[in-house]
C-alpha cells in the first residue's frame, strides 16, 4: 500500500495535480563578518578610536613604525552625529558609529569599519535614512576645511543585491544650500557597494561638481544600519575634494 501511495502522489504531481517538492529551495540569507574598507589615500592608513578602557577620547591613524593622534575638537556646520577631531599637522577627522559599524573620514580618503556578524538578508528590499557629513578641503592637510551637511538616504534590494539613494537637504559651510548628489545604482556584494554619484554643486564660488564615488557598508547584527563614504571633486578657478560620510538606519 505505501508503495501504490506513493505511486499515485508521483501521478498527481506530474499531472500538476498536487503540490511537488522539486522545486528550488528559497535563497538563505547571507552571514558576513568584520572587515574594513579604505578610500582614497586614506588606504594607506589606519585608524583607531581609543576612548575604551579609561583611555582619553582620540583616534591614532598607524603606519609601520609611525602614529598620529587626533583629539576632539569642533567645526562648524558638522552634524551632530559626527564626532570632530583635529591632528594640529594633519588636519580634521570626522567619526560616525552605529550598531556594528563606524565610519571615519579624512582629507584624504575614508575608512569603513564592520564590526561582528552581519545576516544580508536574501529577498525584499529595505529603505535607510540618516545623516550626512563632510569636510571640503583644497588638498591634504588642510587646517580650514569647509564643511556640508545634509540628509542621505538608501534603497537596498536584497532580492537583486543592488544599492541606490540620493542626499539631500544639503548645506554648504553652514549657509548656502547645495545641490542634492545621486547615489547612482550599483551592486551588493558581500553586504558592501561602490558605486558613482551624480550631481552635488556647492553653489558657491563658481565650481563645478564632477562625477564622484560612494562606498557603504551594510552593519548590524541583522543588517538594520549603513555606514558610507562620499567622494566628490569640485573645480573652479581651485579644485577642492568633499569627502563625506553617510550613517543610516532602516
């Protein structure tokens, strides 16, 4: 009897009669770990936020046989959600955190840290808002930067691994409104993206903003935060280079 039983199940299901068990199994989420990621000059270096343990708050960038602190400090026009910090050689650092994650950006590049387990989910898709801060500097070891605020937000599509946003509400030095960027579409890959960025003038002074780069984390034990970094140039009768970080939460 089992043996007819399960004669005719195999009949029904060829038949489309009945529910089969052949078909493919539901992509899993996906489980990343720690891992940092360096832009631009930036690369060359390491940071390190030293406020844990009784140590003093400041971060120390490391080369082979060499090290800077950076202390904190202020500057206008930084979001609050960024910690400032000044190397009175080297310039302004701005630091961000959220769960699982930190971004730290410098005149020269960025660094984006993962911190723990991430799971990627493997289906939908999810929206990210939050914060976005930056320095303008007209090359490195500049010691008066300008600065620009404003709002980023990130579309991420597990089901396609693919990442898209824009940030807006941008104010340049504290005063003058700037032109939105667009975080062009670009892919997922092991919860990380690069991509390019359109648009962003700082209407001020006549520059002219080129193409740039975005780069991003997604952080969190269940992937619910992002941090990013922002690389655009802007040229006029100078060239000076935004570098910006994003911190977001779905």
């Amino acid at each position: 009897m089992q043996i007819l039983r399960l004669s005719i199940a195999a009949s029904l299901c060829a038949l489309g009669l009945a529910a089969c068990s052949t078909a493919p199994d539901a992509a899993a989420p996906q489980e990343v770990g720690t891992v940092s990621m360096r832009t631009g000059a930036a690369a060359n270096y390491t940071y390190t936020h030293l406020a844990s343990g009784g140590s003093p708050d400041r971060v120390l960038r490391t080369l082979p046989n060499a090290g800077w602190y950076y202390y904190p400090d202020t500057l206008a026009g930084v979001p609050a959600d960024f910690s400032v910090y000044l190397q009175t050689t080297e310039g302004y650092l701005l630091r961000g955190t959220t769960s699982g994650g930190e971004v730290i950006i410098v005149d020269n590049g960025a660094q984006l840290t993962r911190t723990g387990t991430t799971v990627i989910p493997a289906t939908g898709s999810a929206a990210y808002s939050g914060t976005y801060g930056a320095i303008v500097v007209d090359g490195s070891r500049d010691l008066s930067p300008e600065t620009v605020s404003g709002t980023a937000t990130l579309t991420v599509n597990f089901a396609y691994d693919s990442v898209t946003g824009m940030i807006t509400n941008r104010v340049f030095d504290g005063t003058t409104a700037a032109d939105d960027v667009t975080l062009n579409l670009t892919d997922l890959v092991d919860g990380a993206f690069v991509g390019s960025t359109s648009g962003g003038a700082l209407n001020s002074g006549g520059l002219v903003a080129a193409d740039g780069t975005y780069t991003g984390l997604i952080v969190g034990p269940n992937g619910e935060a992002i941090v990013g970094a922002v690389t655009i140039s802007h040229a006029g009768p100078n060239t000076f280079t935004e570098q910006g970080g994003m911190v977001l939460t779905r």
